[in-house]
C-alpha cells in the first residue's frame, strides 16, 4: 500500500457499507476518496430538446450516423477522450466512456419541441450544416422525429414566428402541457430517464426579478402569466418539476434565478449552463490563459463575426444581441483578473461584434484583432480567421452533457447539487453556486471535469505535480 494512506470502514447510513480512504498528500492535504453511488445506466435514455434547428438536428443525424457506423465522433469527449488514472508510470488511461457507467449511444430516443412543424430531416435540410448524402442516409430516421408544438412567445425571440405553437390560458397551462408531452413520451417509448437541453433560440435580455425570487412567486407568476417569465423558463420548470435533469445551450437566463435553482435543489436534479462555448469563445478561452501564463499584456480584443442561419437573423435583434454580449464579453475580465493583474489587464478593450450575412448560411466567419504587449512594453500583435462551422462544433457539446446530465441524475451525490459546475468546460457562461465566480479557463474546466470523474470513481485526483518520480 503506497505510503501515507490511512484507510477506514465505516458503517455508513441505511445501512451500507462504505470505504472512505483518506490520501496524505505531499503537503499534507487531505483527499477524501470515497466510494460513490451510481446506478447503472440501464433502460432507455430520452432527450428532447427544446428547438430543434441547425445545433439539434445536426446533433440527431450526427448520433444516428454514428450508430449506424457511418462517421465517428470527433469533437466528443465522452466519446474518443481518455483520462489518465494513477501515476504516469502505471500507464492507465481508460477512455472515458470505459471509466464511467455512461448511457450507451444504442440507448438514445429523441423528441423535441420547435415552432416549425418541419420533420427533423426537412429541418436539418433548411439548417444546411449536413449535406445531402450525409442526411440521405438517415433520412427515414430522421423524418420519423416531428417536433412538438412549442411554448412560444414573439415578445421574446422577435425576429421568430412560426405556426406550431401550443395555446393556453396561463403559463401555468403551458408548463402542464409540457409536462404532459414529457410523460406521454416517456410512456411511448417506456424510458427509464430523461434529459431536457434547450437549443432553442437567444431570447431577449433580462434581469432577475421579484417573481423569479422563489418557487411560490415563480408559481404564483407563471398562474398569472406574468411577462417576467419567458419560454424558456417555462420548459426548465416542467422538466425540473418532473425530476429531469435540465441543461441551457443559449445564453438565456432561464435557470440562472433563485426559483429555478432552488427547485432544482428541493427535487434533487441537475442543472447546467449556459451558452455552448462553441468557435469565437471557444478561441478566446483557450488563447487568453496563454497569454496569461506567460504574463503577456493586453491592450485590446476585437472580435467579430458573420453569420447566415437563423440564429444569426435572431441575433440581428439587439435584444438578443444583448443576452449573447453579456455572455461573450465576461469571458475575458475572469480569465485575465485585472484587479490582481493591473499593469497587464487594466482598462483593456473588448468589443465583440455579431452580423447576420445569409450568404454564410452556418459557415460562420470570425476575426479577432488582439493587441498585446511584452518584454519592456513592446507591442505584438494577433490576429485569427476563424472559419468554423458552429453546428459541427456544437453538436458533440449537446451528446457530451446529455450524457453527463444522465450520469448526474444517476448518482445522488452529484444530483442533490443541482448546479454542475464541473460541466463548465462546456459553456461560454457556466453556472455555478451564487457565491462563486465561474471559471473559464479551458484548461482549469478541463481538470475539474475530469478530477470529478475520478473523484467519482474514487480515483486519486491529478494535480501534476510530479515530484515523487524523482524521490
Ligand atoms: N451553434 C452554435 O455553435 C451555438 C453556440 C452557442 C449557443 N448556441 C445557441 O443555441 C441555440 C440554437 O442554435 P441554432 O444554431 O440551432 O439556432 P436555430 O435558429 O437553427 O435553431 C433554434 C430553433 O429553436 C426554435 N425555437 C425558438 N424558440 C423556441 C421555443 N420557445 N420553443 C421551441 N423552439 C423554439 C426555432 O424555431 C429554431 O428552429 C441558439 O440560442 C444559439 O444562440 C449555438
């Protein structure tokens, strides 16, 4: 038994038997490494996504491709990334999926809601991320999945209107409807779990306010239709109060108010956000903790964008440009810390521009001018051209956390938590508890991810350190 490890059984609650091992680490940390619950992923998995456009499409087709052995998964960790277990010499590094007790692919059932009646074939089609011989091939599966009527309102996504749209009296009627579509689900293909994503568009800004204090203000405004209450919310409340995990791919406030968190809590259920960090911020997250590490200053980073889909034409409306600039500009200001930083990163520019150009259809263009300065002062200067494709990026962001949403909702330890925090890699605006700031390194999310899951299987977390190799 390596040194320094002191193990203990204990007699836990209900009557289980636990092993708690405590790690003396070098500095004297103490590590728990415990033996953690979590039900094994069996039964069907469900997922509905709320909007299923260009990101929910390309995520559908992409997951039938791949079970149908047609493509492989690039760009999904849970998928094709390992994780190193132990000392560098014990050479463990299962693949992820290997590591932890995921839902298996095979498992997957979708459904969805959108405001266009369109099949998901017809959708993906008008999306135009997949190309035709790509969708051909899964097109009967495809045209089988038709999106259910939406909770919709133009107040809030303006430059949207479409015809599948679900009435009723109150918000609280449309919360019931959707729950109704939850369990009806369910029930048709007998799932044994679910998980709810919103992919649907960026509404527009708002704050928190008094009726999102609480669950009983919340459920007195949605009874009330009060305007503070947006779609949105409306779909993180059915699910939550069904017990499903939610996760938000927009920049939307949604589940980012007391209400909604602390129903999360009382319920038990995992929740993340926000705004799937995709292509500019996915650059700049990984760019600026470089510049950073090396203590390289900042003058300015200009970044801009064009872009054709829909969600490009919805950012065209200043009030949703405004929710997804929030998003994209607090990157920076966490990564950077100009207040312990000043003589770096006090008083830099940051402007960040979205231009809806349809020629660009999902092709997405975005440059970034970065001003920086080194040794003595001496300015430098960079400059990206970034020409992705957004759905391409974000569709294996989508099976990722549906995956590890359900691996959440499985293990009572990490559900009772409600906000995942170590889903943060994930997300442009990642949530987490109300007295923290987020992290935004990639590489730091990175960690955090991949020590969780180690500390869930009650691996020895990684710091890097190093040193007992050269005892
Ligand atoms: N593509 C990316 O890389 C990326 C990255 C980060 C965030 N996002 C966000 O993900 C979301 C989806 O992006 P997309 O490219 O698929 O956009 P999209 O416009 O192609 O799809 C969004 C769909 O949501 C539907 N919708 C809008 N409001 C709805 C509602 N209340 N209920 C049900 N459906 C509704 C729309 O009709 C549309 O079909 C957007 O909010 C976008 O900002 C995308």
């Amino acid at each position: 038994m390596p040194k320094g490890i002191a193990i203990f059984a204990r007699l836990a609650q209900y009557g289980k038997f636990h092993i708690t091992i405590l790690l003396i680490a070098e500095r004297g940390l103490k590590v728990p490494k415990k033996k953690i619950e979590i039900a094994k992923p069996e039964g069907k998995l469900g997922v509905m996504t709320c909007g299923m456009g260009a990101v929910a499409t390309t995520f559908i087709a992409g997951v039938e491709t791949i079970r149908r052995n047609l493509a492989r998964p690039i760009g999904s960790l849970t998928q094709m990334g390992t994780i190193r277990l132990g000392k560098r010499t014990d050479r463990r590094s299962p693949l992820i999926k290997d590591f932890v007790p995921l839902a298996n692919l095979d498992d997957l059932v979708f459904s969805g809601w959108d405001i266009f009646p369109e099949s998901c074939y017809g959708a993906a089609r008008k999306a135009g991320v997949l190309n035709d011989s790509h969708l051909n091939e899964v097109k009967d599966f495809l045209e089988e999945i038709r999106p259910l009527p939406a909770v919709f309102n133009r107040k809030y996504v303006k430059r949207l209107n479409g015809p599948n749209v679900k009435r009723g009296k109150t918000k609280m009627d449309l919360a019931k409807q959707l729950m109704e579509d939850i369990q009806a689900f369910r029930e048709k293909n007998g799932l044994s779990r679910m998980v709810v994503i919103w992919c649907g568009s960026t509404e527009i800004f708002m704050k928190p306010g008094p009726v999102h204090q609480s669950i009983a203000s919340f459920e007195k405004g949605l009874r009330a239709s009060d305007p503070g209450i947006p779609p949105s919310m409306i779909y993180a409340y059915a699910a939550l109060k069904l017990g499903i995990p939610f996760a938000n791919g927009a920049p939307n406030l949604t589940t980012d108010v007391p209400a909604l968190l602390q129903l999360a809590l009382e319920n038990k259920v995992p929740i993340c956000g926000k705004d799937f960090k995709t292509g500019q911020t996915l650059m700049k997250t990984i760019i600026a903790p470089g510049l950073k590490a090396r203590m390289i200053g900042l003058n300015g980073w200009f970044s801009t964008n064009i872009l054709g889909n829909r969600d490009g034409e919805v950012l065209d409306d200043p009030q949703s440009f405004r929710t997804k600039e929030e998003s994209k500009l607090s990157v920076l200001e966490y990564i950077l810390q100009p207040d312990t930083y000043p003589e770096l990163y006090k008083d830099f520019y940051h402007k960040v521009r979205i231009n809806y150009y349809p020629p660009s259809g999902d092709n997405k263009e975005g440059w970034d001018n970065i001003d920086i300065f080194g040794w003595l002062g001496y300015p430098m200067q960079i400059k990206i051209d970034f020409l992705c494709r957004d759905s391409i990026l974000a569709a294996p962001i989508v099976l990722d956390l549906i995956l590890f949403m359900d691996l959440a909702q499985r293990c009572p330890e990490m559900a009772r938590k409600g906000i995942q925090e170590w889903l943060s890699f994930y997300f442009k605006s990642p949530m987490c508890a109300p007295s923290l700031y987020p992290e935004h390194d990639l590489f730091i999310q990175l960690i955090k991810l991949k020590n969780t899951l180690r500390y869930l299987r009650g691996e020895e977390l990684i710091t890097h350190l190093g040193l007992e190799y050269y005892d």
